[in-house]
C-alpha cells in the first residue's frame, strides 16, 4: 500500500522555503484501502542464520520495488518511460499529448 501510493498518487512536492507543500491531510492524500487491489501474502519459510528464525524484511525495504514496476509496466503497455512520482494519470496524459504533437 505504501509503495503503490507513492508511486501512483502521493506528491512531496517542497516549495522554495523549503515547507512540503501538501501539509495536510486535505492536500496530501494517500491510498485508502478502497483504493488497492486485492493483495495476497505468502509466506516462505527459510533457514538463514543472520535473522532471528530465517526472518527477512516485510516492511518498507520490498516498497522499493514497487516504482520500478509500476514504470515498467506503463513503459511496457504504452513505450512512455517515467523517471519522476508520482505517475499520475494527468502525467500519462501530457506525455502521450507530447509524444503524439511530435509525430
């Protein structure tokens, strides 16, 4: 939830004095879990001796990935590449809008 949120709709956008510009909950608005796919979780069960009983991150490191492959995934449906979040669809739109102007 918190990855896809970054990716798709959360804006840290930071003005000149350096103040976050959505400062409230009204202006920043994150994922609400109407809003999420189903998500299904598996467990895999390792013996690694360098985490307590094989343990392995399940928290914000795995968020990471979540940029990657949402880009991807838009790159790979539509040849648009994005290298700034959030991929908004206003941000889709003007590349297509762009692309498209260039031809």
């Amino acid at each position: 939830m918190q990855g896809l949120g970054s990716v798709i709709c959360e804006d840290l956008a930071i003005n000149d004095d350096g103040i976050f510009e959505a400062n409230t909950i009204l202006s920043y608005k994150p994922l609400t879990i109407e809003q999420l796919p189903e998500i299904v979780i598996d467990f895999v069960e390792t013996n690694d001796p360098f985490g307590p009983y094989g343990a392995k991150c399940i928290a914000e490191p795995p968020a990471i990935s979540v940029a990657a492959a949402v880009a991807n995934a838009i790159y790979d449906a539509s040849g648009l590449r994005f290298d700034q979040l959030p991929i908004t669809p206003a941000r889709i739109q003007q590349k297509m809008l762009r692309r498209n102007a260039g031809r």
